[in-house]
C-alpha cells in the first residue's frame, strides 16, 4: 500500500474544505491530496477525537482500478466552530466543496459563511435541487457589489462506498460535469464568470474524470430526473438498480415514473426557458426512460442512495428529488400522482423504521 505524504501547513491558497465527509466528499478529498492539494474535511464534533482541536486522519482508498494498490491520503478533519474561532483575515476558506446530503447543504454553508474569501468558488456536489437559490443568496449576502462568490454546480455520476473508518472504495469511474449555477429567475450574470480551479481538470493529475460544461443545467435536470426515476423505486422494491430492469411490476412502474416526470419536466421547461443553456424540453419520456435504463446498468449491482439510507434509518433526500418535482408539477397546475403516491409510501415506510 502507498501512503503519499501530506504537508501540514496551512497555505490558504492550496487547501480546499470539504463540507460533508460521506463517499463523494472522501472521494474529492483522496483526488485532491493525490493531486498534491492540501483538504480540509469540516465534520461535526463526534467524529473528532478531541473536540478541542483538528486532528489528522488517514482516509484508505481502494482505487477503480483493481491492478493500482490501495493508497493512504492524508486529510485535517476539522469542525464549523474551531474554523470560525481560529479564523485570522489571512486564511479565509477560497475553495469550498459541498458534499452534504441535499437537507443539510444551507446549514452547513451558513456554518462556514463568516470564514469564506470574497471571491470563494464553491462547488455543490449534492443530489437534487431546490437549495441551491438559497445557497447562492447566503453567499451573496456577506459581501459587497464589488466582490463576487461564485457557486459552481458538480454533476457526477461517479460511485463511491465509505465504511467504517475511512475506508473507500471507488465502485464506479463516472464523469463530473462542472459548471457555474446561475439562478435563470433572479439572475442575469453581467460580469463573465472566472474558471473554477484549473487542477481539477488536469487529467494528469487529478484522477476524476471532469469536464466543464456550459450547459450545467441540462446535465442538473438530467441527473435529478434519473434519480427521481431509481432512487424511490429501489427504495419502495428494496431493491438493487438493476433489478429495477429485470422485475416487470418494478420495470413497468418505472416506465409509468419516467413518463410523469418528463411530461411535469417538459411543462415547466416551456415556461423558463434558461438564457444560458439549451432549451430544457430535450428530455423526453423515452430518452428519459433510456437514460435510466442506461445508469441501472451501469449500477446493476449497487443500492442507490435512498435505499442506503432507508435501510440505515437516515432522513430521506425526497423533498429536493420527487418533492422538488411535485412543487413545480403544482405551480404549472400538473397532476402527479405516481410521484405523490411514492412520496406517501416511502415517508411511511421511513416513519416505521425510524
Ligand atoms: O446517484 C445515484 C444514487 O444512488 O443516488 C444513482 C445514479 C441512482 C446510482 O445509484
């Protein structure tokens, strides 16, 4: 096994914070380091030793590639508060990555908002969609006209499990499309956005297959509509992506999903067309149906999220998937009543194993 060797000083210009340790914040935390960037991950304060202080810790990863040995990374696990009690004017955080679950993003950014530099580039690689209006607000209202944060939208279809102990094995290779989120309703950007850092598109480098997009929304939309599509029914079926394709009842309720959520989709896209992007109504129910089928391929084998979380009594991330859905099906006057009747399922199925 490699361990590479972490440099402990603090230079504020390398070092990346990472909100959220779960498989993709460890992931992004094992490319950065072996990209030769210095990681914070911002925890909460069980998972410290020591809730005084930061501490280092040993994150394992099993790469994608069997024939490459494991590799040691080095990281600094530190919380909210030691960052904004220890904060001096000179070590502002300039590059922050959001890897939470969707329901905890605007707090744990609100969390870190006081130690953030002016001109901080953050990245949400969440599921879903619904917070990132507000993210963006709170990151506008620390600081004035001049200045200027930017959040960038991370789509990835990259597969990751973390156990026990930091141990992570990198399941499977996807790409991550990365892109600047502009909020198309209140929004118009007049000054040109800046690139977001060039090491992570260095493929030399950083071993995560990334690609920047001037389309981010397309790929957003299509993500949220896939996983609306697998994440309740591997859930509801507690079953693997794949089966979802090989059980007809499973099969056929996933036909009837996608064909209410492209017809909701393509309403709402009608109504706002994005200025940035190309028209949203590309998504249709077939192509939406084959994108699904396509990623439960790719994934036969795993639990999706939602499932992992059911089956581990987590809260559910359906308020910023289906729900998210359900809003807009409702201010476009749409009727949804698969994914109404989902929604009902899994809350009561969730309430019982809670
Ligand atoms: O992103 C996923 C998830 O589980 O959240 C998919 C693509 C559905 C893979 O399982």
């Amino acid at each position: 096994m490699k361990t590479e060797t972490n440099s402990l000083n603090h230079d504020s210009e390398q070092r990346w914070y990472i909100l959220g340790a779960g498989a993709i914040g460890c992931l992004w935390a094992c490319a950065l380091r072996q990209a030769g960037e210095a990681v914070s991950l911002i925890v909460r304060e069980p998972r410290l030793k020591d809730s005084s202080k930061p501490q280092q810790q040993d994150i394992q990863l099993t790469p994608f590639d069997k024939t490459q040995s494991r590799q040691n990374f080095s990281v600094e696990l530190i919380t909210a508060a030691q960052l904004v009690q220890n904060q001096t004017a000179d070590t502002p955080i300039d590059r922050l990555i959001i890897a939470t679950k969707a329901y905890d993003a605007v707090a744990a950014v609100e969390s870190v908002l006081p130690c953030l530099a002016p001109n901080a580039k953050v990245i949400s690689l969440c599921n879903g969609m619904g917070m990132h209006q507000t993210i963006l607000a709170k990151l506008r209202s620390y600081i004035n006209q001049q200045q200027d944060r930017q959040l960038y939208l991370g789509v990835t279809s990259d597969g990751s499990l973390l156990s026990n102990n930091y141990q992570l094995t990198h399941t499977g290779q996807g790409e991550t499309f990365i892109g600047e989120y502009i909020d198309a309703i209140t929004e118009k950007r007049v000054k040109p956005s800046t690139a977001f850092p060039s090491i992570v598109f260095n493929q030399e480098k950083f071993f995560l297959n990334t690609q920047a997009s001037d389309d981010i929304n397309f790929h957003a939309w299509q993500k949220l509509l896939i996983n609306c599509a697998i994440n309740p029914l591997t859930a509801k079926y507690q079953c693997k992506n794949g089966e979802l394709l090989s059980e007809p009842v499973f099969y056929q309720h996933l036909v009837n999903l996608c064909d209410e959520l492209a017809n909701i989709y393509q309403a709402f896209s009608k109504k706002n067309m994005q200025p940035d992007s190309r028209p949203l109504s590309a998504i249709t129910a077939e192509a939406l149906l084959n994108a699904a089928s396509h990623v439960a391929t790719q994934t036969m084998a795993n639990s999706s999220s939602m499932l992992k979380d059911i089956q581990a009594g987590r809260r559910l991330e359906l308020d910023y998937l289906n729900g998210y859905i359900v809003k807009l099906a409702a201010a476009a006057g749409l009727d949804c009543p698969i994914n109404e009747q989902l929604i009902a399922d899994l809350t009561a199925n969730s309430a019982i194993i809670n």
